[in-house]
C-alpha cells in the first residue's frame, strides 16, 4: 500500500497555493516537535480564517498530548 501511495506523484505535490481560496474558520494544530513535516510546516498554508496552536508534542499529537489537544477542538468548535 506504501508503495501505491508513494508511486502517485500527485502524492508529494504541493497544494498549498489552493489553501488561499478556502475562507472558512481553520483550525491548525502543530508539535512543536514534528520533524516527520517539519514545525513549521504549517508555514506555507495561506488559509486567510487560520488559528494556529503548537503544543509539546510531535506528529501524532492527538495520542501523545490528547488533552491539550482536545481541549484546543473543544475551545475552537465552541
């Protein structure tokens, strides 16, 4: 399945341009120490409604910081 996936080369093109058109509330949430993308991956989206929040954490921060982040959606969602 790896291989299907990383075989596509529409896989590792870039889409962020398109984020820029998208106007409604986003919400980003971000490890501060995601190295898998990169911190500051969030970076390049160009959403113009965006909430960025980095917390302790790396790529999969929804097991290794859940509370924090839960606490993020629930505050975002309102």
């Amino acid at each position: 399945m790896a291989n299907q996936a990383f075989s596509n080369k529409e896989y590792f093109a870039s889409y962020f341009y398109l984020t820029e058109k998208i106007t409604v509330p986003v919400l980003i949430i971000t490890g501060n120490e995601d190295y898998a993308i990169g911190p500051d991956h969030h970076k390049n989206f160009l959403f113009p409604n965006k909430k960025v929040r980095a917390i302790q954490g790396k790529h999969m921060l929804y097991l290794e910081n859940n509370e924090e982040f839960k606490s993020i959606i629930q505050e975002f969602v309102g």
